[in-house]
C-alpha cells in the first residue's frame, strides 16, 4: 500500500517536473496519469503495486470533492451577482453534455441488445 | 481553546468525514437521489461553518489535505485504464468520439452561455472545465487565468447535478445501455458521476471512469490551444 502510494505521488511529481520544463499547459497531474498509464504497459510498474494504492483513493473518489465544493461558500457574493448565468450553464450545459455524448456513443457502439435499469 | 481547535488540520478532515459517513448512511436508508452524498456533505457542511461562524480559512487547514489527495487519484485513474484495456478496444470508437463531441459541447455551451447573459470574463474562464475532474480543472483555470476555487466548486455542483439527474434524463432521451449511459456520465459530470453510475451498472461505471480521464486530457489540450492563442 506504501509503496502504491509511493509510485503514484513519484508519477505526480514527474508529471508536475515534465510540464513545468517542457511549459505544456496541460496539468501535472493528467502527465502524471500518463506517465503510469506508459510505466504498467512497459513493464517499469507491476499492476498489484499500485492496484491497491490506487483502489482506495477511486472507490473514495467522490469524498474528496466535497472540501472543493464547500469553497464555494467563499464565492457566494459572485453567485449572487451572477446566479443566473452560472445555473443556466451549469444544468443546459450539463443536459446538453449527456446528451450529445450518450447519442454519438450508441450511434457508433458495437450492436448489442442489452439495456440498464436502475 | 475552542479557536485553536478549529484552526487545526484536525477540524476540517474529522468535520468531512464525520458528514460525508452521516450523509452515506443517510443515502443508505432512502437510496433516495436527491440526497446525494456529495450534494448533501457539502450542504451540511457550509451550514455548520456559517452556523457557528467559522471562517472558510479555518476549514481549508484540513480540506486542503483532503483536496491534496484528488492529484494522485487523477494518477490513479491510469490503473482502471489499464485494466480495462480490452474492453476500451472494442469500444474505442464511440469512447473517443462520444468524448471528443461531449468535451467539445461542454466547453462552447458552457462558455457561451455565461457570456451571453453578461458574466465577467472570469466567470467565463472559470465555466470552461465545469465537466472535467476537479484537479485537472483547477490545473487549466490556473494556466488561463480564471478564479481556481470557483472552478472547483463549479465542477463539483456540476458533477452533483449530473448524479442527482443524469442516469434518470439519459432513460428520458433514449441513452438506456449502460455504455453509452456510462461514457455520457463521466464526460458530463466526471468523479461524481461516476460514482453514480458505478451504482447503475458496472461496466457503465468503468467506461464512466475512463471517461474522465480521457475528457481531462482533451478539455486541457483544447482549452489550452484556443485560450492560449485567443485569450
């Protein structure tokens, strides 16, 4: 387990060191998915190294939202000025994302009759 | 005594999980989708801090740590992708376009919503990754010039809204398989949602998590390209 936490925060901090040199606006953290994603399929990382590391923190993904989303209590006076642009990007934008992805995605799935229910 | 309490990391790390687990057991018994553990975690918890008149900064001393752990969970994501990879092959097509075209319409609609009924240029900034994972959203508002925190919170209400509602609008518009259901969720509302459609269904669920890794890498790379040569 210290180990899989170990190689995930060296991937991070690869991630960060890489972007910041090479100064691609992309986030250390995505380089740093990346940089693992290559480590296991080369061979570099064993996947019971990480598997349990990683497990812990994606199976409490959704815990680790919430501080992010209790900040917005610091932006309360901007919501107020600005509540009606935010809420209407925030619920047209987000139908519209679930819209169109779930559509172009059964368009082009392979066939298969299977459905889900809640 | 109680001051030097609350302005410890101790506060804010015992306050969330305290309310996250009460929100859990509370979602347990009603297996109701309004309440939301996220959605209700982070009600309760504003309440309690302007209830007791508890400044944000003191929370943030234990949030902050909480928050830290979203960089390696992003790192993490690469383990789902890896184990998956055949199951991604077989749906590789409509993955990268149902993606692609999600991330594309999350970006304009979002944006041009916000400028046409009058937000700041900030605000307009901070709405352009509302669908992607927090920590890379607060990476790409970073390096365009946005309010970083706000994004944050934009992300996470974005990606409750999606759990609360999406599997229940995909069912209404026609989306019923739980793949194209699972690559919608996570390209919509990315960690959050993907723990809701992981309730849904399993391979919806991975397909979700996937979902937002490669929607983090396009949304940086497309917001970085156009922001960086317009902005």
């Amino acid at each position: 387990m210290v180990r899989g936490f170990a190689i995930l925060l060296l991937c991070l901090l690869l991630g960060e060191l890489i972007v910041r040199f090479c100064g691609i606006s992309l986030p250390g953290n995505v380089a740093g998915m990346v940089l693992l994603l290559f480590a296991l399929r080369l061979g570099l990382v064993q996947l019971g190294q990480v598997k349990e590391a990683a497990n812990l923190l994606l199976s409490n993904l959704a815990l680790l939202f919430v501080p992010a989303g209790v900040g917005v209590m610091v932006y309360l006076d901007i919501i107020q000025t600005s509540w009606l642009p935010i809420l209407a990007s925030l619920v047209l934008s987000t139908f519209a994302v679930l819209l169109v992805t779930g559509k172009v995605a059964q368009r082009l799935k392979p066939k298969s009759g299977e459905s889900c229910d809640d | 005594m109680i001051d030097s309490l609350v302005d410890s990391p101790l506060f804010g790390i015992t306050l969330t999980l305290g309310v996250y687990t009460l929100a859990q057991v509370l979602y347990g018994r009603f297996r109701h989708v309004l309440l939301n553990p996220v959605a209700l975690s982070i009600g309760g918890i504003i309440l309690f801090l302007l209830a007791l008149d508890i400044p944000f900064q003191s929370y943030a001393l234990g949030g902050d740590l909480i928050l830290f752990l979203l960089g390696p969970a992003v790192v993490a994501l690469a383990v789902p992708l890896y184990e998956r990879r055949q199951e991604i092959l077989k749906y590789k097509l409509p993955i990268v376009a149902g993606v692609a075209s999600g991330g594309i319409t999350s970006i304009v609609t979002a944006t041009s919503l916000v400028w046409i009924l009058g937000g700041s240029r900030e605000l307009v900034l901070s709405v352009a990754p509302k669908s992607v994972t927090a920590p890379i959203a607060i990476g790409i508002v970073e390096s365009i010039g946005g309010i970083a925190p706000l994004a944050a919170a934009i992300v996470v209400l974005t990606g409750c809204l999606g759990a609360v509602c999406g599997p229940e609008f995909c069912r209404r518009v026609g989306i019923v398989d739980p793949v194209s259901m699972g690559i919608a969720m996570g390209t919509a509302a990315h960690g959050i949602g993907t723990a809701r459609m992981l309730e849904v269904d399993r391979l919806g669920g991975a397909l979700s998590g996937l979902a937002i890794g490669l929607n983090g890498m396009l949304t940086a790379a497309m917001i970085s390209l156009f922001f960086g040569f317009f902005g």
